[in-house]
C-alpha cells in the first residue's frame, strides 16, 4: 500500500478522546477500503470486514433492533473466520450507502462505544443517491465524523516513486525562503511532474507505472477506471433499496463529462451548455453537473463579482470553468499521443488547459476552493486564492512575466487592492515586480 496523507488524519481520529464512527468520502478506486484495512492492521487485534456492495445479504443483518450485542452476533454467524474483541475491534463498512440501515446503527454503536467503525463510501455525496422508500431508521446525525479522500497528490507520487525526502525536504525549504532550486533538482523535479500530469493519482494507476514504466499500460488502466465511473452515472437506490440506473439521468451526465476537453479547450474557458450539445439549456444539464460534482470527479470553478474577501460572498453561482479532480484522468480523455508530447515537451496550444487542470487539481486537493476572475472587458485571471491573509492573482503559463490582465490589476491597487502575483511556469523560484514565480511542481508545497 502507498503512503497516504489521510492516514494521519485517521490516527488522529482513533486517537481522540469518545471518537464517533469514522465516515471516509470519495471517488471509487482511490484506496478507501485497502487504506482503512491496513490501518486496521496497524492499529488493532481484530478487523472485520463487511461488503455491502458484494455480500448483499449482509444488509439483512440491520433489519431487526439495533441491539450492538445482537449485531456483533449475527456478524460472527456470517464471518466464521473473525474475532470480536471488545476496545480493540475495527469494523470497516464498506460502501456503506448500500445499506442505509447499516449506517442508521452507527449511532448506536458510537453511543455503545466498544467497537471502532470506518465506514466507506464512494455515492455518499450524490444528492439522487437516495434513501428509499423501504423502511429505514435514517441518518445518524450528530453521530458520524468524516474525511474525504482523494487521489493522490504530486508529493504522494514521490513518496511512492521512493524519490529520497532530503530532496523533496530541499525543494520545500527552497519554496519556503523564496529561493532557487538547485539546477539538477528542479529539472529533475519537472520531469516527475510531467509524468505525474500523465499517470494522476489514482493508486491503481501509480502502482501499474512503476511496475511496467509502460505509459500504453498505465493508460489502459486510466480507461478502464474511466469506464468503470462511466457506469456508475445515473446510479441511485430504488425504493426496494436495489442499486438501479437512471439511463435518461445517465446520458445526460455523460454529454457533460465527455464536454470537458471541449470546454477548457475554449479561449474562455466559462462552462458553456452550448458545448455539451446544440441548443443545450441549463435546466436541462445543471443536475448532470451536480452529479459529477458530488461524485468527486470534478471540480467547479466559479467567477468572481470582486477581488475582496471573503472570496466566496463574491463567487457568481451560475459562472464557473470546470476541471476534472484527476489531471491523468483528464489526459485519458485527450488523443493518445498526448502523454508522449507532454513528456518531450512539444506541447502547443493545448498545453495551458493542462497545467490549469493540474493547478486547480492540486488545489481541490488541499480542500481550497476554486475561483477565478473575468471581466467582458477581456480582463481575466486563472485562479483566485487566500494567501497570507490576501487576495492573490494565480496565473498558469509558460513563460514568466505578467500578463496584460495581471500588469493591470496590480498597476491599479486603488482599485482593486491587490498587490502580487504568483505566476506558475517551468522556470525556477524568482521574484520581479510584484510576481512569484513558481514551478508547476511547487504548487503541492505552496498553499499549506
């Protein structure tokens, strides 16, 4: 298993004092269920393991009382190979929006407070994912804690490509004192990045690449894992608690998600619905794209009114760019030759929609959210974003330098009261005239 952030945060979790059942969010196939095993492993004397999604009838289980003695019980009836050891016991619920009566019983379990529960769910944020009509005891709220995991981010793949952590420690520190990045280091450093924008941060992805150092098999599996999520739109619980597809729901998410690549690839970059389909109205697509929000495979991105603070009393709702959570995924949607230009970097046009895909990546990786800055004036700004207790302008490109929208903003404090510029680009750590400049592969060290 690779080395993950989130484990830590789970640590903490056990380690809390009357800690309640522990909620792990995210798209399928980034890990939850082998990281939740592992730390399972690591940490107590018993785990079971209860797949809601493969053994159906272990929904049945949570159909009489919520008696935690009972319930232990009838699990030890259906695992015959598992040891329930009361205080150092870890039950891992697994796609856990499969059974809603499972997850009812969580606030018993917390109240009973012997058993500790991970539970994991790769629907739970889909607003259609509903609780069906069929009797169930509902939400425990006030009764769950949780995390939301994701794929994995540039330093994540470093760990997992064993690069050494001196190195990884020394680009910190340059980053941190504004400082250069040993020559040797950085282009080194670029050309992880270049190959993590190809591979992305899915585990399944990352381990076929280390294991073949073949990018035509690393992008079968992106493809794969593609179709795999494909077939989920449109997945909801019908009122028998049985996992059916809505087809209509279902074509219209997949117009939208195959619209991305077209929609970044416009000048302006503003989600359009004309992309998705001629005469296409937003009544008609603005659920699809909920879907996929909630679903953790993309990531909206919305215009601001104003550069002032608190970003978000400014984020115009109905205005947004939308970029997909993972840039490897996003690649495999793109022409099969792209991996092989971004590697010997002969990259065109198509090359800034990229980098600002991996940018706001990274970001929604960090938990931060996205916004940008446009005006009919032509005046725009890739990403907007709080740092050090101010409005900074994000630009993505390929050379350094301002841009005629950021020189004008900057050169109008006034105005606008804005004072700098972080500029990413392929060049080294710099400092001119109220811009940072930074490499691409800082952005994952930058915003902490």
């Amino acid at each position: 298993m690779f080395k993950r952030k989130v484990y830590n945060e789970i640590l903490e979790w056990k380690n809390s004092i009357n800690h309640k059942p522990l909620i792990i969010r995210g798209l399928r196939q980034i890990g939850k269920t082998t990281l939740a095993q592992e730390f399972g492993k690591n940490n107590y004397k018993s785990v079971i393991l209860l797949d809601f999604r493969k053994e159906k009838t272990l929904h049945e289980i949570f159909e009489g009382d919520f008696d935690v003695d009972q319930i232990m019980f009838a699990i030890t009836l259906r695992k015959k190979d598992v040891t329930i050891i009361p205080n150092d016991t870890l039950l891992i619920f697994d796609e856990i929006q499969d059974c809603p009566n499972a997850r009812s019983s969580l606030k018993y379990f917390a109240k009973d407070g012997r058993y500790d529960i991970i539970a994991t769910g790769s629907l739970l944020g889909i607003k259609n994912y509903k609780i069906s009509k069929k009797p169930t005891r509902g939400i425990p709220v006030g009764f769950e804690e949780y995390l939301e995991m994701k794929p994995m981010d540039f330093e994540e793949f470093l760990w997992a490509n064993n690069i050494n952590s001196e190195v990884v420690d020394n680009v910190k520190k340059s980053i941190n004192d504004l400082k250069q990045v040993q020559p040797f280091i950085h282009n080194e450093m670029l050309s992880l990045f270049n190959k993590y924008l190809c591979i992305g941060g899915m585990p399944e992805v990352v381990a076929k690449y280390i294991e073949t150092n073949d990018f035509n098999q690393v992008r079968r599996v992106q493809k794969r894992i593609l179709n795999d999520y494909e077939a989920d739109f449109g997945t909801h619980l019908n009122d028998d608690n049985e996992i059916v597809v809505d087809n209509f729901a279902k074509a219209k998410i997949l117009e939208t998600f195959h619209s991305i690549p077209r929609q970044l690839a416009k000048k302006n970059q503003k989600f359009q619905y004309s992309c998705i389909a001629k005469n296409a109205k937003g009544r008609e697509y603005k659920t699809s794209i909920e879907w996929l929000e909630d679903y953790g495979l993309i990531s909206l991105c919305h215009n601001l009114s104003a550069l002032e603070l608190p970003l978000d009393s400014f984020a115009i709702g109905d205005t947004f760019k939308v970029y997909v959570n993972d840039t490897g995924l996003y690649i495999a949607m793109l022409d099969d030759d792209i991996p092989a230009e971004i590697i010997n970097g002969n990259m065109g046009s198509g090359k800034g929609a990229i980098y600002e895909n991996v940018i706001a990546d990274a970001l929604n990786k960090m938990n931060l959210k996205l916004y940008y800055f446009h005006k009919d004036s032509g005046l725009e700004i890739d990403f907007i974003h709080k740092y050090a207790s101010k409005v900074s302008l994000i630009e993505v490109k390929a050379k350094s330098g301002r841009t005629k929208s950021a020189a004008y903003i900057l050169d109008n404090y006034e105005k606008y009261g804005v004072d700098h510029l972080i500029k990413f680009t392929s060049n080294n750590i710099g400092f001119h005239k109220n811009t940072y400049t930074f490499p691409y592969y800082s952005v994952s060290f930058l915003f902490k």
